[in-house]
C-alpha cells in the first residue's frame, strides 16, 4: 500500500482512493457513524466511517480508539462543507498500528502540566507550526549564506573561554580540570577567518541564566558569523541581508503556519532593507522622553528595548554602545572612544535583541589594557591574543539568537515555546 500525506487529500481528484496513516488528532461517535479526524506532518483530514462501509469489526475498533492512537486508514476522498478543509475521506479500511493509554493532555491545561508533559504537547498543531517555521528560519539562513561565500565550521562547545563574562558559565569536570559550555563561538571563529575569510556556525550556547524572562533559555541555538575584512559597518549589511533572507523565506514557504499561529503576515513584508540605524546615545535621548530614567553607560535592558521598538515593523540597530556595558573584545569606535563599534539588532514590536555584534579590537596594547582593567586572566586567551600577532586583520562578526528570531517571526510571548524541549532554571525535564 502506498500512503499519501494527509494534506495531498485536499488536491486529490473527488471520490479517487487514498490510504493515510498518522495519528487520531479529535474522534465522536454518533450512531452508526465514526468521526475521526486524523493528523500527520502535514495536517489535518476528517475521517468518517459507516456500518457497511467497513468490516464490522474495524468500526468497532473506530469507535473505541483513543486520541493519539496511531492508525492506518484506506478510503475514497469527497466533499464536505461541515468538514475542515472542506472534504473528508470515506474509510473503507481503519487499522490500529498503536494503541493509546488515556492521553494526558486536554483542552484546559496548566501551563506547567504542559510542560511536564513536553513530550507530548510538542505533537500539537501550534508546536508543529513553530517547528517547521524554525527550520525555514535556518534554511533560509543556510542558503543566503552560501550565496555570500560563508564556510559552515564546526566550533567546540567545551572550553576554556569565557567568551561573554564568567556569571552565566556552566562550569563542568573535564577530567582533571575544569571547563565550561560554550556560550559563544566567536573566538574560534576569529581564529578560522584567517583562512577562510568568511565563516559561520550553528551550534547550542549556554547561559546559566538565573532570571525567569520570557526571552532567555538557559541552551539556545546561536547562528555566529565572523568576516575578515569587513568593519562595523559592512557587518550591520551583512545582518540586515541574513535576517530578511530569514523572514523572506518563511514568507515564502510558511503562511499556513503563521495564519495557524494567528500571526500576522502583513508586517513581516516590511522586513528587508534598509533597518533602522541609531547610536545609543540618540537612543536614551528618545527613552528619557518616553520617562526613563537613564545614564549613559548602562546597558539597555528588555523593557528599553520594548519602547524603542514597540511601534515599529522595520528591525532597528543600535550602535556605538559605551565601553562600560559592552564586551572586552570590541573594536574601539574610531570616531567616539568612549564607545565601541559596536550594533545590537533590535526586533520590531518590542520584541528585543535579535544579534549583538561588533567590529573586532585587533591592537594587542589595548586588549590587554582592557583585560587587566576588567581583571580577566589572560591564561586561557592566550591562543586567542596570539590571533593578534600572526598577520592579523580588521574584522567583525556577531551572534543570532535563532530563537528570539523565531520568537519574533512567530509572534510568539514566550521563547520557551520556540524549542522542542527548553532549558530554563526551573526545568531540565523531560
Ligand atoms: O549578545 P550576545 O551575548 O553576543 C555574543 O555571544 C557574541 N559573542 C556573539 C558574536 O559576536 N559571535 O549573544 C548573541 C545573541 C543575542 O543577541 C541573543 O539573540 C542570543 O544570542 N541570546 C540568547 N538567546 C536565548 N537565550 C539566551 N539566554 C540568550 N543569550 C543571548
Ligand atoms: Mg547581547
């Protein structure tokens, strides 16, 4: 027998014969008639069944199977107004491949019950939708990547460095020593680009994350680019080209799953170039009007980051953040010293911080000046200030957060559901 997705239902010629097979999605008797609505990869189909239409025994199967049962079923395909999609499927055949226990998910659940039961609420529709949109994400990125010239590598995840500040580091046995998880791959990818010149990797990154936010995970997927010869400004192009190639594709391939998400598509074609472009310092101006109450020098948090976004559609970038609130590794603004040269790319509809980047500091004096002022132990970043004394070249690159990506294209409140399985500082399980 050769079974067709559930979807191909809705092309197929009216009364031609189908075999399906997936999972009972929704399922009511009434009389002599079965109502199942079955479900698989790529959607939903109504699935009646008549006394006479089916062996006897194969109905009474029909009638007493359980939600998410796994069933294979034969029919002719017809029309129906009552149905979703419009058409249903007549079964002449209804087989059982997996039974279900009473299955723990009903219409009204707790949040955290869901959560308990990840690995099952990752079958719902919604879940399914967000999963699909997250692979367009990363396949648009892949592709546009290519076009440029980028090399995919392959950067450790154990390590030494302390990329972005040792608070948030899991820290782990390796052997005799200690290590850590990686929470970013940006120096190794410093150290490719002198022969690949233009590099990029997909890998997880950790965050020991102690705060409870809609928009941290403790492990997230991390899409790092690294560009030799490029500056900060060249680097800004590069994302505002990778994330509309992100959002393009999506567009392209994912409608039904935004219209299932109830996300509004019209926006999203607004996302292509030119981004927004302002410096911090314009930045808290425009917070101080709205009534912040900021100085110069700290870092802009969520609810900054919502205000300056919250009425736009275009991603905006901020640049040139003071030195106090930015990592040691960036280049020093040639401009304005007392900043770097630096850009964060904000969602639109205060969604956040997408990537941070920046220009990389190549002069050897400062960075250790910067190191010592900030009491890093230079020991483990040896190899890395090596990168600095054998030919080295201006450079720049930055980080995406794949989920906040797909937080924000989805329209989606919280970044938990944007993974199959989150790791937040209250769950590690299952
Ligand atoms: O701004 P971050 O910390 O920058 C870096 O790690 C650089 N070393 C990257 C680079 O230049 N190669 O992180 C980059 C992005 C953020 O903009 C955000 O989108 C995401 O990673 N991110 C998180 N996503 C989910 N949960 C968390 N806890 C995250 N922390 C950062
Ligand atoms: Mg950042």
């Amino acid at each position: 027998m050769t079974f067709v997705p559930v979807s191909s239902v809705f092309d197929a010629p009216l009364e031609s014969e189908v075999s399906l097979r997936g999972w009972i999605y929704r399922h009511r008797s009434s009389g002599a008639i079965v109502f199942a609505v079955l479900r698989d990869s790529s959607g939903i189909v109504q699935v009646t069944l008549k006394k006479g239409n089916v062996p006897d025994e194969q109905l009474e199967a029909a009638r007493a199977v359980s939600m998410e049962a796994s069933v294979e079923i034969s029919g002719r395909v017809y029309e129906d107004k009552r149905a979703p999609g419009g058409r249903e499927v007549r079964a002449s055949s209804f087989h059982i491949v997996g039974q279900a226990d009473v299955y723990p998910i009903t219409e009204y659940q707790s949040e955290e019950l869901l959560l308990d039961n990840r690995h099952l609420w990752i079958r719902s529709r919604e879940q399914t939708a967000v999963m699909k949109i997250k692979a367009s994400v990363l396949a648009g990125a892949r592709d546009w990547l290519r076009e440029q010239d980028f090399t995919e590598v392959t950067p450790p995840i154990l390590t030494q460095n302390a990329c972005e500040g040792g608070t948030t580091l899991f820290k782990l046995k390796y052997f005799d020593r200690d290590a850590y998880l990686s929470q970013s791959a940006q120096m190794y990818l410093e150290a490719l680009i002198f022969s690949l010149e233009r590099v990029y990797s997909i890998t997880p990154s950790f965050r020991a994350e102690k705060s409870r936010t809609s928009r941290h995970l403790a492990e997230y997927w991390h899409l790092e680019l690294e560009e030799a010869w490029v500056d900060n400004r060249g680097n800004m192009d590069i994302q505002e080209g990778l994330v509309t190639a992100m959002v393009e594709r999506v567009l392209n391939e994912r409608k039904e799953e935004l219209l299932m998400l109830r996300q509004d598509i019209e926006p999203l074609r607004d996302v292509r170039p030119p981004f927004k472009r302002m410096r911090y310092a314009q930045a808290i101006e425009r917070l101080r009007e709205k009534g912040f109450d900021l100085k110069w020098g700290c870092d802009l948090g969520a609810a900054e980051e919502r205000a300056l976004t919250a009425e736009e559609t275009v991603p905006v970038f901020v640049t040139n953040y003071p030195k106090e609130c930015k990592a040691f590794y960036m280049k020093e603004d040639d401009e304005d010293p007392r900043t770097y040269a630096c850009a964060d790319l904000l969602a639109p509809a205060g969604y956040g911080e997408m990537i941070g980047g920046s220009e990389r500091e190549t002069d050897l004096a400062k960075l250790l000046a910067r190191m010592e002022g900030q009491e890093i132990c230079t020991e483990p970043y040896r190899w890395y200030l090596d990168l600095r004394r054998y030919g080295s070249v201006p450079h720049s690159g930055f980080g995406l957060g794949v989920e906040r990506v797909t937080k924000f294209i989805c329209g989606i409140e919280h970044i938990r559901d944007t993974v199959p399985f989150p790791r937040t500082v209250s769950r590690v399980y299952p």
